[in-house]
C-alpha cells in the first residue's frame, strides 16, 4: 500500500511544470473575463441621463433645473440636460439618453394655483421598463412634494390674512417657503443607508471575485486529465488480486492527487502573489494569508474528490475533459458563482444552497466576511464522491472476471 502510494505521487508530481502553466493560462483567460464584466458593471452604474423638453422660456423652470443639478441629492444617480425637442430626439435615437419628458407650456404657473398639467415621457422599448419606474417615483414625488408645499404656503397665508396680519404674511410666508425647499434639498439626510451586498453579505466586486476562484478551482484539475483519464482496469483487477483492495487503491491516488493537486495550487497562488506585488499591490499579513489557506482546504478538498470522480468515468482524453469541463461550469452556474443566486427564480436559489459550488462559495466568503463556513458539508460531499469512485472501481474489478495469481 505505502509503496503503491508513492508511485501515484511520483506519477502525478511529475507534470506540475506544464500543469503550472496551463493553470496560469486558465486564470489569464478568467480574468479578461472579470475584467469584462467589471467594466460593463461600471458602465451600468453610471448616472441616468434623462433630457428636459420645454422650460426654454420659463424661468422658474429652468431655475428649478439648476437646482436640481447643482444642489439636490439626485444628481449623482439621474442627470437632467436641457434641450428642445429635435436634440433630445436625436440623442434618445443614439443612446446618449434613456428618455426625455416634454413639459407643457405655462406648466409652473397652473401648479401655482393647483392645476398640474400632464408630462409626456417618450422612451424607447430598450428601456421603457427603467423609464417607466423613473416616471413614476418622478411623478410621485413632485405631486408629493408641490402639493404639501402648496397647502403649507397658501394655508399659512390665508391664516395670517384672516387674523389681520398681512403685513407680516409675505415674511412669514417667504420663510415656510425657503423652509419647505431646505427640507426637499437635504431629504436624504433623513434616512440612513445600510447595503447589505448581493450575497452572503458580499458587494458585487468581492461576489464576483469568489465567484471567478471557484471556477479557477474547478478547471484547474483539468491540468491532471493526461494522468487520470483511461486508467487500465487490467491493473486495478491485478493490485486487488495482490491484496490492494478497491478501497486502498482510491485512497492511495485520491490522496496522491490531492497532495499534488494542492502544491498546483499553491505554486499559482505564490506566483499570483508575486505578480501582485510587483504590479504595485500591498500584500496582506502571512496570518491573513494563512487564514484564507486554511479556508479554502475544504474547497480543494471537494474540487479534487470530483474531478477524480469524473476522470474514472472516462475511458478516453477527450471525453474525459469535456466530462469535467461541461458539469463542473454547469455546477459553478447553477451554484451562483457567474450570477448572483438571487438573479435566479426562488426554487434554483433553494438548490444552490445545497450544491457543492454554493457551498464552495459560502465557505470562501468567509475570508471576506468572517462568517460561520460550510466546511463540514464540503468534506461530506468529499467523502461521497470519494465513495462513488471506490463503488465504480469495485463494478470494474468485479468486471473482468477473477484474475490469477502469478505464481
């Protein structure tokens, strides 16, 4: 057994260099992909740009509009540019703007005494949904916000009027006013914004970052296919006639391809390490690092107690990799690492919980979040893929028929 034990070792060390490099290749390739994603996310998170159609000649409008843009809180979420109505057709056209409103004329003097006339809101299909919820906060808070201010102006005059006190009435009235427009400019002062991030307490970014390393992991064993694909069932049948059972034998090369598989690793995440820190990145405490080597255990664990289930099951290279390839993306998509589980219907987000790539993902948050992991269940599913190996080499042995023992 210790002797079969050090041939798998010897035989699985031996590849690293080139594994180290397709491994290399492999994180390359996931980051121009992280890098793509990240860029679009920020293009998502730019401000709204929605075009303001008919205040050219009304000054209280346009005093309104330099308002909002200079001192309101929307400005850093919606930006309102003023144009007539051909520019703001051409830009709606291009996709410089998500839509434009065309206020009517004579719009501030009606809601003066109450009357507010309706705003045409054009859009296009492409985003006739965002729009469509811009519209209607718009709507609801200008009706919440004039009518209140409205009754609080008119009624504090009427109430001085009626007491004999006009001559105090403008004064009084001009500071409810300033009042009321002090109170719409800090109302974001009023609430206090907590995020809670995506999942699992985690932003977009770090989701996205944990998300790309689970997927680094489960494509890395990839690297051992050449090694593990097409083994010979003639010396499984052979090692057990000599005393090294089924389960030995997985034990000896599920261990030899762990310890191999986890020095892979290590290399890349030192070399990784390196890059960073020649890139100008501060690099964080060995304790730090020691921690997030201790988490991810657990994950490598499983990572490589998987492959080495699907690597049996394959009798030829190419069918081998696809094998991996496809299942292991298939349960990194399912478990939420290239979509947030919450994008997902409710049922899908239920079962990701329980998949090993949402538990890999939920264990790997912890290195950012300092929660409580799901270590054990990752190695419980090590352990059953382990056991699904060793009934899969048993059905081989048992396969072949008896073989003889050399004299």
């Amino acid at each position: 057994m210790k002797r079969y034990w050090k041939v798998q070792l010897r035989r699985l060390i031996r590849p690293l260099p080139w594994a180290l490099l397709t491994v290399l290749v492999i994180l390359a390739a996931l980051l121009l992909v992280a890098r793509g994603v990240m860029e679009d996310t920020r293009q998502d998170n730019q401000k709204m740009k929605v075009a303001v159609v008919g205040i050219q000649e009304d000054p209280l409008l346009q005093m309104g509009l330099t308002a909002l843009q200079n001192m309101d809180a929307s400005r850093y979420s919606l930006e309102m540019i003023e144009m007539d109505e051909a520019q703001a057709k051409g830009a709606l056209e291009r996709g410089e703007i998500v839509g434009y409103g065309v206020i009517p004329p004579d719009f501030a003097q009606e809601a003066m005494y109450g009357h507010f006339l309706p705003i045409t809101f054009v859009t296009t299909p492409g985003t006739a949904g965002m729009v469509s919820v811009l519209k209607e906060e718009i709507t609801a808070a200008i009706e919440e916000i004039l009518v209140t201010a409205q009754k609080g102006i008119y009624g504090s005059w009427n109430l001085l009027t009626d007491h004999q006190l006009e001559w105090e009435a403008p004064k009084i009235v001009n500071g409810i006013s300033l009042t009321y427009v002090e109170l719409v400019l800090a109302r974001n002062r009023v609430y206090t914004l907590e995020e809670l991030g995506i999942s699992q307490g985690l932003s977009l970014g770090q989701h996205l970052a944990l998300g790309i390393l689970v997927v680094f992991l489960m494509l890395a064993a990839l690297c051992y296919s050449p090694v593990l694909v097409g083994g010979e069932h003639d010396l499984s049948r052979l090692l057990a006639a000599r005393g090294i059972g089924a389960g030995k034998q997985i034990l000896a090369e599920l261990g030899s391809f762990l310890v191999s598989f986890g020095l892979l690793l290590l290399c890349a995440g030192v070399l990784a390490l390196m890059g960073a820190h020649l890139g100008g990145f501060s690099l964080p405490p060995v304790k730090t690092l020691l921690f997030w080597v201790w988490t991810a255990l657990p994950v490598v664990v499983m990572v490589a107690a998987w492959s080495f289930f699907l690597f049996s099951l394959a009798k030829e290279l190419v069918s081998g990799v696809l094998l991996v390839a496809l299942l292991s993306l298939a349960l990194c998509f399912a478990g939420g690492c290239m979509y947030p589980a919450s994008f997902f219907p409710d049922a899908v987000r239920q079962t990701a919980r329980f998949l090993p790539t949402g538990l890999a993902m939920e264990q790997l948050s912890c290195c950012v979040t300092g929660g409580q992991g799901s270590g054990f269940w990752l190695l419980l599913y090590s352990a059953g893929f382990a056991a699904l190996t060793w009934l899969h080499r048993i059905g081989c042995i048992l396969g072949g028929g008896s073989i003889a023992t050399p004299e």
